[in-house]
C-alpha cells in the first residue's frame, strides 16, 4: 500500500502477504487469512453496492429544489390537509345527523308502541267494565223482580188481614206461602 490515504480495495486485501515468523511469538497464518478473506467479501460487496448508487443517482440526478418549489410544496400540502380535514369533518356531522335521525326514529317506534300498549289496555279494561256493568245491571233486574214478587206478595197478604172474611178463615196461597211452616195450619183454620 503506498500512502498514509491510500483507499483499501478488495483486490489489496487479497494481494496482502504478512511476513511469517517463525522462532518467535506471532499470529496464526489460518486465522490471519480466514479474517482476511471476509474482509475481502465485505469489502467486495460495499464496493458494488456503492458502484450500483453512483451509477443510479446519475441517472436520477435531478437538480435540487429550490426554496421556492419547497414552499409550493409545503402550500399544496397544507391545501391538501385543509381539504381532507374539512372532508372528515362533513362527514362527521353525516354521520352524528344520521345518528340523531335514528334515535329519533327509534324514540317514535317506542311512542307509537307504547301508545298501542296503552290502547290495548284501556280497550281491555273497558271491555272488563262493560262485562260487570252488565252483570250489575242483570243482577239489579233480577233482585228487582224478585223483590216486586214479594212485594205483591206482601201486599196480597195485607189485603188479605185487613178484609173481612165471610166467616171462614181460609188464606190466600200467597198468604200460605209467606207463612212459616208453623203456623200454616192456623191460618187455615181449625
């Protein structure tokens, strides 16, 4: 290698000769070159991989933007934020409208519901009202019949007490059917 500067190459690596030394202490010719040679791969490869760049970024090389272009750049992007930002933010209030719009629905299929329960009910209990005001009304005829019979009843036995009798004491069959057994033959004489 002639220089202090002098670029390592894969081909110098290889070409390397150490001196052997054979009385005294030194290092292990194996180990020596088995370093050597994957140096040698290492450097192989960075060369080629920086050869591959070179040629590429000449074939790429595009002049550097300037300050001018950067703030174009940074201008597009910002308009491009703006836009997608307020994108986002329509579609939010979509979306919270589409959501209040079925909550509402829901609350009307929930009234309507409830009001239809509502209605079932009072049409039940209306429909139990009318059933026992029927019952109380035929019972209320019932018991007033039979208490108009009694009553005609009574009133024939009255008039039957309060009228001279020819003689015989015989009784009404009302009169009879009113008296209690006990006494039934009494009245009809002795």
């Amino acid at each position: 290698m002639s220089g202090q500067f002098a670029v390592l190459t894969a081909a110098a690596v290889h070409h390397q000769v150490f001196t052997v030394v054979r009385l005294r202490g030194g290092y292990d010719l194996a180990e020596v070159d088995a370093f050597l040679s994957r140096v040698e791969t290492t450097l192989s490869l960075l060369w080629g991989d920086n050869a591959q760049l070179r040629e590429r970024l000449a074939a790429n090389a595009v002049a550097p933007p300037d300050a001018s272009a950067g703030a174009e750049v940074l201008a597009a992007a910002h308009r491009s934020a703006e836009k997608t930002i307020t994108a986002a933010q329509r579609e939010a209030r979509q979306i919270i409208a589409a959501a209040h719009a079925e909550a509402e629905q829901r609350r009307r299929e929930a009234a309507a519901a409830a009001d239809t329960l509502t209605q079932a009910a009072r049409q039940a209990i209306d429909e139990q009202i009318d059933r026992l005001t029927l019952a109380v009304t035929d019972q209320s005829r019932h018991l007033e019949h039979t208490l108009q019979g009694r009553l005609d009843e009574l009133r024939t036995v009255l008039e039957d007490l309060t009228t001279p009798s020819h003689g015989v004491h015989e009784a009404s069959p009302a009169r009879a059917a009113m008296a209690p057994p006990s006494t039934a033959g009494s009245l009809l004489g002795p």
